[in-house]
C-alpha cells in the first residue's frame, strides 16, 4: 500500500484531527490507490513503488498526495454517519458543533482542486523524469497522451469555455480523462484531415517523447490543441477556424513541416473545405 494508515495519510491532510476508528479509511485508501494505477501509473510502477526505495521517494510521496486525498473526499458523506441497533445515527461531539453543509462543501471543493493539481503535478513529473521513462511504454500513458493534451491545466489553457461547450467541459481531472477518447477522434479524424494522418501521427509521437520543437511547430501544437479541445466540446466551427490557421502557417513554413509538405493533404488540399475529412489516421 502506498499510504498504510491514517498515520501515514494525515501528512498530507491537516484538516484532519480523530482520536479513534481510524481505520475507517482503509478500505478508501485502498480503492484510491487501485484508481490511480488504473488512471496514470501502472501496475508496474506499483510494484516498483511498493519497495519503498529511495531512488523513488519523490514519486511515491506524489502518488501518497493522491491517494491521501482521493480516500478522503471519497469518505466524506459517511465520516459522521454511524449505525446502531436502533438505526442509523449522527455522531456528535459535546466539545465541537458540527461544520456547515457550506462549510463541508467549500472544503471538497479545495480538496477536488488540490486532488486535479496533485494528478497533474504525477504526470508532469513522470514526463520530465528519465528515470520513469519506460512509463511512456504503458497503456495508461498512451491513453493519456493520445489526445495531445496531457494535463488538466493544459486542457483549461486551450479549452475555450463558451455556453455552446459549457454542458461537455470537464469539470474535474477524472471527467478531463474521460474526455480523452473524444480529443483522439477530434485529433485523428477532423484535424488530420488538415494537417494530414502522417504529420499528426509525428506530433503526437513527438509529444510523447518530449521532443524539442522548433518556434513554428510550437504555434501550430498550440493551434492544434485549440482545435481539438474544441470540436471534442462540441464547438466545431472555432475548432476548424484554428485548424485553418495552423494548415496558413504550414503552408507559408514549408520547410520547417516536411512531413507535411510530401503528404496529400499539402499537395491536393486548400484550407477551404466542407466539414466531412477524407483522411482518418489508421
């Protein structure tokens, strides 16, 4: 177990202060920890984290944030319900008055925030640390990485909320996830229609191994993700305007996207196209 006790837990959770039943979160800990490694790490950076080596210290102590976390805000509806012989009770405290609903309610949200900056600070680390790169190799990472926005607070930076994407923008780090699979098809389907199946597929493989780019290819990386985020939320019609902008500012930069420049889509396609793609990344 990455977190094994309440002892080990309240570290990363101040707000905290319990005398006894402290084993009410194991069962929480326990289900934390197998979300995350279903969500980023990986059963076998589980193992490895398991030993509690200290090569990895600093990442065990990211995932015990999130864990700690995660376990808590799971528990909360049930920490002062109990139940007895005659039924199901409150528990109560002669020497402290119980916290507001809003009280409650403004404390998951801080927590909520802290747990998404927790799992995005995992794998911003992950990605910048070469120790950890066999990581890259897991089905976890392709998931998270095949829609070219790794992050939550990249998705926030690129994602334009409006009232036509409001009712899709995720409004945590696991909805951000689930929306992954909509980000790939946007990605593969609409955009490489533009930018062609051959160069996305290279910047995407180019994300994932974290390699330098040059000053043209980033502002079309960003226009990409501008794009994507905004046809997976339902906004086609700003997604394909940045595609556009990004197929202007490859044509104009030939020789800086050669894959591109040899592909069909440079060479028998304009930026001025109805909304159905002919290209589908295989």
């Amino acid at each position: 177990m990455f977190v094994r006790n309440y002892t080990e837990m309240k570290p990363f959770l101040p707000a905290i202060e319990m005398k006894a039943a402290q084993t009410i979160f194991d069962d929480a800990l326990d289900t934390a920890q197998q979300d995350l490694v279903a969500d980023i790490i990986g059963t076998d950076l589980e193992a490895q984290l398991e030993n509690r080596a200290e090569a990895d210290a600093a990442l065990l102590k990211l995932c015990q944030r999130i864990v700690s976390i995660a376990a808590f805000l799971a528990s909360i509806p049930e920490l002062d319900v109990v139940l007895t012989d005659a039924g199901f009770g409150v528990v109560s405290n002669q020497d402290m008055a119980p916290a507001s609903k809003e009280r409650v309610a403004a404390l998951t949200a801080a927590l909520q925030k802290r747990l998404d900056e927790s799992k995005d600070r995992l794998v911003t680390f992950l990605m910048k640390t070469e120790a950890y790169i066999a990581w890259r190799g897991t089905e976890e990472f392709a998931r998270i990485s095949d829609g070219l926005i790794l992050t939550f607070a990249e998705f926030r930076d690129v994602a334009v909320f409006s009232p036509r994407t409001a009712e899709l923008y995720p409004k945590s780090w696991s909805e951000f996830l689930r929306l992954n699979a909509a980000l790939n098809v946007a990605l593969t389907a609409d955009v490489a229609a533009y930018i062609s199946p051959e160069y996305a597929t290279e910047l995407l493989e180019k994300v994932r191994d974290n390699e330098a780019m040059g000053s043209n290819e980033k502002k079309v990386l960003q226009l990409v993700k501008v794009a994507i985020a905004s046809i997976a939320l339902g906004d086609k019609e700003t997604g394909m305007t940045e595609v556009f902008k990004a197929v202007a500012l490859m044509k104009k930069n030939l020789s800086d996207f050669p894959t591109y420049a040899q592909s069909d889509a440079a060479k028998d396609r304009t930026a001025e196209h109805g909304d159905t793609p002919i290209f589908y990344m295989i």
